[in-house]
C-alpha cells in the first residue's frame, strides 16, 4: 500500500511540475506583451506632447513625409494565423515562390505539448508587438548600418580573414544565391569571414558573418551554401526587424529600456525557433534552381545533432534554434510535398 501511494505522489508531482511549465510559458508571454504596451504608450505620450507643444518641428519630417528610402519593406512572406503560409509564383531558374511552408514538424514526440505552446505564443507575441510598434520605421539603410556596426565592434576582439582561396569560396557561393531571390528586398549582401574555431554562421542587416571553425565543419560547397541561404532567408524575410524595432524604442528611455528588452529576449527566446525553421526551408528554395547537392542541409544537420543534447523541456524553452532533429523533420517534410523528393 505504501509503494502504490508513493507511486501516485510521483505520478501528482509530475502533473503539477508539467502545467507548471506551461503556466510559466503563458506568464512569458503576457509579462512581454504588458511591457512591450507599458514602453509604447509612454513613447506616444512623450510624442503626442512634441506635436502639441512644437508642431513646426515636424512639418518636413519622417513622421508626416515617407520617402521609399524609409519605408519599411515588407518581408516577402506574410505570416497568417493558419499554418502552412502558401505562394503564388514561379520564375525560371529563381527560387519558386508557389511553396507551402509546414511548421507542424516542430512538435515532436517527448515535448508534451511545449513545443506547440511556443509556436501559438511566439506568433500572438510577435503578432501583438507589430501591432503596437507599427509606426517606428525600420529603413534597409538602419538595419545595413547596424550591421556595419556590429562587423566593428567584432573586429576589435577577433581576426577577419578578407583574402584568400577560403575567402573567395564563400563570396562565390554567395553571389550564386543571391540572383535566385524571386523578389529581393534589395539588401546589400556582404559576406565576413573570422579566423577562429567556433561552429557559428549568422547575419545581421545583409552582413553574413561566417566563423573558419563551421567553414572546416563542411564537407562540401553544398553545405556552405545551405548555411549561406539560411542566412540570406533571414534578411529577406525581415527576421531582425521587430527587434530593431524594439530596440529603438527602448533607447528612448535609458537604462529601463535596456532592462526592458533584456527581459524580452531572454523570455522570447524560444519564439525564434519558427523563422529558424521558415529559414531552413526559404534557404532550400533559394538553392534549388543551382547544381547543389538537395540534401546537403539534412547531411549537415545530421552530423550537428550527434554532438546535441537529449531533449529537455525546461532547455527547450530557452533554445532560438529548434532541436536539429526537428529541423530534419521540417526540410525532409518540405522537400516531400513541395519538390515530391526525399533523401536517404
């Protein structure tokens, strides 16, 4: 009788400890969007006051004259409620643009219900800061020079390698892919290559910053191309512009601006892992018209996920990118109804 009563005490803890888990993810969420609101409507208060008090500063300004050079420019995919999103066109040796784009591949088996929480809770987040932040403008010119910005700051702490047969691969490979956009957003594309170890790939305003440690990981150009699609995915479906949004705003208000979104991407983590997956897949479409490999992403992805962690749910909620195994399941599912292929 004893063991049977210690066996339902584990089974209520385990109960109790998974909702939670999911009241936590719920708390996030709601704390993000309050704070979020809070740091807007004082933005709009400080404003309103300017145009009450001093209206002449205004008359030849941003806020009442849109130039094309600060419009913000829509990201080619539009994010709707209902998975998948769907396109309409095709162009001959560019990316094709008639694809749907399946997420339910990052639930998996194991997640119990969090991997699904995250997606809901990272588009209604997502969808709600757009809409309270829709009229700070976010220019290609500010999200270049914040990627200029951040290239200096790295250059004080590491060495970039500018010459070069290592060099000249990755630039080549990168303007293979750039003519396959099917509709550009017109982002200055440069690539940076740093001379250390560590296995890292990423961009910021059309800056694609490639470590030589995640160079020598790849076994081929198809690889590195997989890698430098990803990144161009991420710029031309305009991933950083609500966070450059958001940190607009909060220079406006000092050091509570900066604890502000401190807290948001420590808390929004894990609802970047959606726009990694949608850049997997935009990334596939982008190569897809060249002579690579189809499968070089998962082959690479396969070797990744032999040096990663087990799936831990708590983890889980901190991680930007999905577990890789998750990732397979999306490309091997993208490639399947999209290009009817499969890999081995």
């Amino acid at each position: 009788m004893k063991c049977w009563n210690l066996i339902n005490l584990i089974n209520l803890i385990h109960k109790i400890w998974k909702k939670l888990i999911y009241f936590l993810i719920i708390a996030l969420a709601i704390a993000i969007t309050l704070i979020t609101g809070y740091f807007l409507n004082k933005q709009n208060e400080i404003r309103d006051k300017i145009l009450k008090d001093r209206p002449e500063r205004l008359e030849n300004s941003d806020l009442t004259n849109e130039t094309n050079e600060t419009k913000i420019n829509k990201p080619l995919i539009k994010v709707n409620k209902k998975n998948p999103i769907a396109l309409n066109s095709s162009k001959t040796n560019k990316q094709r643009t008639d694809i749907l784009f399946d997420f339910s591949c990052l639930s998996s088996e194991g997640d119990q219900g969090t991997n699904e929480l995250i997606l809901e809770f990272g588009e209604l987040t997502r969808e709600v800061q757009n809409t309270l932040l829709d009229d700070i403008e976010i220019s290609i010119k500010e999200e270049k020079k914040q990627g200029n910005d951040y290239v200096e700051f790295l250059k004080k702490e590491n060495k970039f390698i500018s010459t070069g047969a290592d060099y000249s691969r990755l630039k080549r490979i990168m303007n293979d892919l750039i003519p396959r956009l099917a509709e550009p957003r017109g982002v200055n594309y440069e690539m940076f290559f740093i001379d250390d170890k560590v296995k890292n790939v990423f961009t910021i305003g059309g800056n694609i910053i490639f470590h030589k440690g995640m160079y020598d990981f790849c076994k081929s150009d198809s690889e590195i191309a997989s890698l430098i699609s990803h990144e161009i995915a991420h710029n031309e479906l305009g991933h950083s512009i609500l966070a450059l949004k958001k940190q607009k705003l909060s220079s406006d208000f000092g050091i509570l601006g900066e604890l502000a979104l401190m807290f948001d991407d420590i808390s929004s983590t894990s609802f970047n892992q959606k726009q990694e997956a949608q850049a997997d897949m935009f990334g596939f479409d982008l190569m897809y018209p060249l002579n690579y490999d189809d499968c070089a992403s998962i082959d690479l992805l396969k070797r990744i996920s032999k040096n990663e962690a087990q799936f831990n749910i708590v983890d889980n909620l901190f991680k930007s990118h999905p577990y890789s195994k998750n990732r397979i399941s999306c490309l091997e599912n993208h490639f399947k109804s999209n290009y009817k292929k499969t890999c081995n």
